[in-house]
C-alpha cells in the first residue's frame, strides 16, 4: 500500500471510519502518496466548537446535526468555528450559520461562478491499492451506514458514480481534469492514460459537452518511455503530468526519479509534446517533508523547484504548472514559525521567486493539497502560501486544483478560498494585495479563469454548459435537497497513535 510501512499503517485509519461528518475536515487526511500529520491541539478545539454549535443551531432549526451539516448553513457554522480558533480569516458571520435563508441566498449567489478543478482523482477497478478497501469493507459490515443496506462499502466510492456526485453535484465545480499517478508496478498506477481518455469519453458524452480533462502520464528514463508517450499522445490529453521523485507510490523502490532540466531525458519528451501540439505540463513537487526525506534521501533532490527555471527557460512554448505549489509539508506550526521568522515558506518561495528571478511567463502554481491541508491545519500559512505566490507569480498565474475526491466533494475548499482574506497585518509586512471578494478578478481568475485560458475553454463553451444534460442532471439533484456525504476518502492519523 504504497510507500507506508505495516508501522505506518498500524498508525493510520480510513478517513470514513474515524472522520466526523462534518463540513470541513477536522484534521489532515491524505491519500497514501504522504502521511498524515495528526489532529492538532487547534483542530480538536475546531472539532468540539463546531459539534457543539451544529447541535444548537440543528435544534433552532428542526434538524439533525447531521443534517444541518450538510446545508449552507452548516457550512457557514464550520467557518465561524475555524474563525474562533484562528482568528478572522474567513468571510463569515453567525447569523449566517444560524440564519438557513441568509446562507442559501449567498450559495444560490455563487452557484454559478465559473470553477475549472484540474486536478482530481478516482481509483481504477483492478487497483492493487487494496487498504483502501479493506479498512472500508470492514465498515460496511459492522453497518455504520444503513443507506448501504447491508451492502459491504468498497472502492466505488472511489470511484467513477461516486466521483461524479462528489465533483459535479456536491459542489460548484463546472468542469474537472482527471488525473492519476504512476508507478514503476504496471498495476499500481491510479489509472492508465487508456482508462482516463475513456472516462473522459463516458463523462463528455453523457454531458453533452466537455465538462471531463485528462492527464496522460510520462515517466522519463523508465524503459520504453518515449514510446509510451507516443501512444499517450495519440490519445490526445487536455494536458501531461509527470512525477520528479518517478515512482511516489513505492518512493523505497523508485527508479527513475527525473530533472525537468535533462536534456538528455526530459527534452526528449517536451520535443514530442510540442510537435503534437500539448503544451500543457503538469509536475508533482513538493508533499515532501522532513520525515519523508529521511526515509527516501535518495529523491530530495528532485522533489524540490530547482530544475523548473532552465526547463521554463529552454521551452517557452510550453507551460509548466507545478502540482501542489511544490508545498513541502509537514508540521504546520513549524510551517507558521518559519514565515514568520522569514517571511518564506519552504519551496513554495522558491516557486513563486522564478518569473522575476529567470524572467519567465510560462511557469504556473496549482493548489492541489497546498490549500486543503494548510486551510485546516494552519490558516494563516494558507493566507501566507496564496500571498506568495499572487505575489511572485501573479493572480493571472495560480490555478485551482483540489486534489479531490481524497479529501472529499470539494466544495468545502471552494468555500475556504471565497472566504478567505490574508489578514491586513500581514499584508502591510510582506506586501501582500488582498484577495478580494468570492467573486472577485482575484479569486475568479484562481478559480476558473486562469485554467481556461490554459485549456482553451471559451465564453460560447462555457455558456453552453448551463444547458446540458449535465447540468440537468445537477438542477434534478438540487431540487430533490441536495445530500452531500461529507466523507473524506484517505488515511487520517489514529488518535490512539
């Protein structure tokens, strides 16, 4: 089960198991790619003021907790509560948690905001990732969900139907890239490149318009990989995604690990890339922590930016969009300290320092699990990452991306972006502009303009989303009141470890 150790995963459960159902998160889950750091002092209050809070509020309002967690006032209610703990980072006020009317007029409000998410996943159904299902079938046994009818849970929550209610129609999301890893064990890729072009197929075509993308993977140096990468092209991806550290699943056993700078390795493939006219590239950084680099030494060096300028430099006609902001992890209030001591955060800084330093346009931050984890485990490293790198690289140069369904129906963390504002302290320090309102250029651009530009998503396209079948099959959902899971779908650190 990827790079864990059975002492990892003796520390570990499945994130349904333990996971309360509420709005947000309540403590870091990852999927098997990292380990989870554990509940933090802050969170556990998060968890105990907002539990308290959505049984008051639920008994106001004629509800279940349960149910009022899954309405856009329960939503409000999680914001107040991380506000309580942290400070005010986020746009939110109680009346709004206690007022059902008021919090569903400002969601119907921004239902319609424009939101491309190119960056998710779903599991294949041969995986050999097989924890994931174990520490679920378990659940399904024991009956801690009666909508399963006794029908033991398994890795289609993972997967495809899941998928679509939790992108599609548990959030605001219009459009979504779908996404995989490799490993240098054929059968332990998330998806083939084959099996997300015909997901991508299904999707559209049941649409009735281009609402699915997909990555094709490339593993430079791995024994025939160039001619992998012509069969991958012929499939005609919205874009391409590599892995530095080459095989992340198994980091122990890893290969190849790569450099974007190889001119002998890498250039080869940016060569086919251009000439088949996909010039989107996609790069995995960072998820790399201090505890992670001492078990693998070997791959520090390629999990880090220092290849991405001669890369950005030598093909200009090609984007680079660094995954995950090249976020390095770990302890968040190790994280807090750091920026506050030096105003950095680890790679993230270097990152964002490239366009000025090496006079380069074509080099993108996407958020993935940079603004998840950080939101939940440390908000004012949240509100640091997005003014650092709004700073270096520019609003115009961010890109949204969750990382989903890991963590679950995104909408919690389009929700945090529309709400959250870098604190004025903060701004007036490092020279820091303000994000500006949910709809706003900044957040508009973050969350769907930058990526459309990428991707070639017009107006005309867009327009036409509203009307298919799609989009009928959302406004049906709505109509019914809308049931969101609140599950998350990785690994959380056990309390007990």
């Amino acid at each position: 089960m990827g790079f864990l150790s059975d002492e990892d995963r003796a520390a570990l459960e499945g994130a349904e198991l333990v996971c309360p159902r509420t709005p947000l998160p309540v403590q870091m889950v990852s999927s098997d790619e990292y380990a989870p750091q554990p509940q933090t002092p802050a969170q556990a209050e998060v968890q105990a003021r907002l539990m308290d809070m959505g049984g008051e509020l639920a008994r106001h309002q004629g509800l279940s907790r349960r149910r009022f967690f899954q309405t856009s006032a329960g939503m409000a209610a999680a914001f107040v509560a991380l506000n309580d703990v942290y400070g005010p980072l986020f746009s939110v006020s109680r009346a709004e948690a206690a007022t059902p009317d008021m919090a569903e007029a400002r969601a119907e409000g921004l239902r319609g905001q424009l939101i491309l998410d190119m960056h998710t996943h779903f599991l294949r159904d041969d995986t050999r990732l097989t924890g994931f299902v174990r520490m679920r079938e378990a659940v399904g046994r024991q009956g801690w969900n009666p909508e399963l009818e006794g029908k033991a849970q398994s890795l289609e929550d993972l997967k495809f139907d899941n998928y679509i209610k939790e992108i599609f129609l548990d959030s605001d999301t219009k459009a979504a890239l779908i996404s995989s890893a490799p490993s240098d064990i054929p059968q332990d890729w998330f998806l083939t490149n084959g099996q997300m072009a015909q997901a991508r197929e299904r999707v559209n075509g049941e649409a009735g318009g281009r609402r699915l993308f997909t990555h094709a993977i490339f593993t430079p140096g791995a024994p025939g990989w160039l001619e992998d990468l012509d069969a991958a092209l012929e499939l005609r991806p919205d874009s391409l995604k590599g892995y530095t550290v080459g095989d992340n699943t198994h980091k122990a056993t890893s290969r190849h690990p790569w450099r974007m700078d190889d001119e002998a390795v890498a250039y080869k493939g940016y060569e086919k890339m251009a000439a088949a006219g996909r010039k989107i590239v996609c790069v995995h950084k960072g998820l790399f922590s201090r505890e992670v680099e001492a078990q693998f030494p070997h791959l520090r060096p390629y999990a880090d930016v220092r290849d991405v300028a001669k890369a950005a430099q030598d093909w200009p006609d090609l984007t680079f969009v660094i995954y995950h902001s090249a976020y390095r992890l770990g302890d968040p209030a190790a994280a807090l300290r750091q920026f506050e001591e030096t105003g950095r955060l680890d790679w993230v800084s270097d990152l964002a320092e490239i366009p000025e330093r090496y006079g380069v346009t074509n080099v993108y931050a996407d958020l993935g699990q940079v603004f998840a984890q950080t939101m939940i485990a440390e908000p004012r490293v949240c509100a640091a990452l997005m003014g650092i790198l709004i700073r270096g690289l520019g609003a115009d140069h961010v890109c949204w991306g969750t990382d989903a369904v890991w963590t679950g129906a995104p909408q919690w963390q389009i929700e945090g972006l529309r709400r959250l504002e870098i604190p004025e302290d903060m701004r007036k320090t490092h020279g820091f502009a303000e994000l500006g309102p949910a709809d706003g250029p900044v957040k508009s651009a973050i969350f769907g303009g930058n990526n459309a530009r990428l991707y070639g998503v017009d107006e005309a396209e867009i327009a036409g989303w509203s009307g298919d079948r799609l989009a009928q099959r959302k406004a049906a959902y709505l109509a019914q009141g809308p049931r969101p899971s609140l599950r998350r779908y990785g690994y959380v650190r056990s309390a007990s470890a």
